[in-house]
DNA sequence: GTCCATGTTCTTTA
DNA sequence: CTAAAGAACATGGA
C-alpha cells in the first residue's frame, strides 16, 4: 500500500503521537525483520527518546535522542500503528516499542516485504534513493529519464530515478499526463516531461489530502484508512471508461507488474502522427 | 487448486 | 563491462 502519500499520512499522525516519548520496552518478536542483520535494536532503542519523525522516499525515518536513526519500511503490508498496549496483538506483529501505560508503538507486516533499518547517527538516510518528487524540477526529471532507454513506466518505478512512487501513482501520473506507459524515458520531448512532472505532483498532492489510499491492508498511525483510492482515474479500473474520453481502461503487464491506461488518451507520439496521417488530418505545429 | 497484490533485491540475459 | 528484464521473497484474499 504504501506510497509516498501513504507513508507521508503515517509520518504525520505518528509524529505527534511518539516525539518526545521515552521508549521504556522492546519487544522484537521477529529478529529478521531487523536489517542489517547482526544489529542488536532492542540495545540501542532502550531508554532513548524519539526527537523526530520524518519521510524520504518511502522510508519513516525515527530520530533518536541520542542521535541515533532507522527506519522503517512498510513494504507491501507493513502497518505502523500507536495503539493501547491493552489492545490484542494482531498476528504478523514483528516489533513493539512501549512508551508506558497508555500506548505503544506496533509494527506489523504479515507478507514481511518491509522492514526495520538501523543506520546510526551518520550514514545517509537517502542512500539508494532519487530526489523527492514534490521538490522535483522539470529539468531535473528531463536529466533522469534522459540517462535511460528503458520505459517510462518502469523508470518512474525505480527509487533511484525519483524516490516515492509506486505501482499506483505511477499509473495515475502517467495518465495525467498523457503519456503512454511504454513510451521510452529518453525519447519524451521536453512538454511531455514538463507536463509529467507536473500530473506526478498533482496526483501526490491530492492522495495526500485524502490521507492515502486504502485498498487492503494500509492504514495510518491511528488506524484510520485512506480515501483517495477514490480519486484513482485508471488504476484498477481495466475496462471502465476513461474519465476523459470514455474508452475502455485497457491492463498490460510491464516489469511484472499491472499497468492501467487509456490508449485514446495516452497515445505514443509517433502513433498519434501515423493516426493522423491515416485520417488525413494535417499534422500538428 | 489458480491468480493476483500499494515493493525491493538478487540473478540472469542481452 | 553495463543496462534491463525476470525471478524471488511471503502471506492472504478472491
């Protein structure tokens, strides 16, 4: 579930609920969700207090009082919840951090995709990762997909190209944007680009507002489920009408994972010109 | 039983 | 050698 607008959601209903707390219990009831692998977390979580609560990419990033920082990553079904420590301990549960009588922070992740990642005090939190869309230039996007032949879809996919997007968001932007899945990342032309880093903002933006969205298993720091899969144009809506032009959503596999679109409205450049050609319309400036 | 799933990383192929 | 495609990871729901 987790995109950027689902892990922003659970940064912000969790910071206020954990900064300032002194984690008085560790209960690890999974020591293999823990990465690096020889990490002692309990060790270095016991007695500190959490300073800061942040996103980058994906990542929730926990400041320690001490200095210290991981993060956690949900993965596909990774929840990250402050709950009563008299509420029952759902199964999948991996990492219990006790602040005292009233609350305890949960984390859960029954496929285990995601994980917790201590990282010390000085290495990068944003190793691996691209920039953060919401601050991204069209000119920095240009550079990125420039360096690639590979799709668009597939590069917008990759966290090190922009961190944040996933499966859903991708999908949305891209349609957005009119810009055909498949259409190379080198090959767009400098409107298509200025006009994909804008859809990507926009749609971030309104999943944001909308608190992320909830298809299955994501939820914030509360508990409480997103509504923005509401707000999903083409993304599992294979067959519907396109909002826009009323053609059927078509689904293609790429990169193993499911792709939504409009054909009318996400038409490959070179394919509008040759349609054009066909039905004998003059071609554009 | 089958297929599918909001992600990342390791392996294989070109 | 590098870039890109594919497989693998683990669990549950339709």
């Amino acid at each position: 579930m987790p995109e950027l607008p689902e892990v922003q959601t659970v940064v912000t209903t969790l910071r206020p609920l954990i900064v300032g707390r002194v984690i008085a219990g560790v209960n690890l009831l999974r020591t293999d969700i823990v990465r690096p692998g020889g990490v002692d977390l309990p060790s270095r979580l016991l007695g500190r207090r959490i300073r800061a609560v942040d996103r980058r990419g994906k990542r929730i990033l926990i400041t320690l009082d001490d200095r210290g920082r991981f993060y956690v990553h949900l993965g596909m079904t990774g929840q990250l919840t402050v709950e009563s420590p008299e509420a029952a301990v759902r199964p999948h549960t991996h990492l219990v951090l006790e602040f005292g009588e009233s609350a305890c922070l949960r984390f859960r992740d029954p496929r285990r995709f995601g994980g917790v990642f201590w990282i010390g005090a000085d290495s990068d939190a944003a190793t691996g990762l691209g920039p953060e869309p919401l601050d991204l230039k069209p000119s920095d996007l240009a550079t990125r997909l420039a360096k690639t032949r590979r799709a668009v879809k597939n590069a917008l996919l990759d966290q090190r190209v922009v961190a944040g997007l996933g499966n859903i968001y991708v999908d949305e932007a891209l349609f957005e944007a009119r810009v055909h899945p498949l259409a190379l990342a080198c090959e767009l032309t400098p409107e298509e680009v200025r006009r994909l880093n804008s859809a990507i903002k926009k749609v971030l933006r309104r999943a944001i507002r909308h608190r992320g969205s909830t298809l299955r298993d994501y939820m914030d720091a509360e508990g409480a489920a997103g509504e923005a899969q509401k707000l999903h144009r083409v993304y599992g809506s294979e067959g519907k009408p396109c909002r826009s032009c009323g053609s059927p959503v078509q689904r293609i596999v790429l990169g193993g994972r499911s792709t939504h679109f409009c054909p009318s409205c996400q038409m490959r450049a070179r394919v509008r010109r040759a349609k054009r050609r066909l039905s004998g319309r003059a071609p554009g400036p």
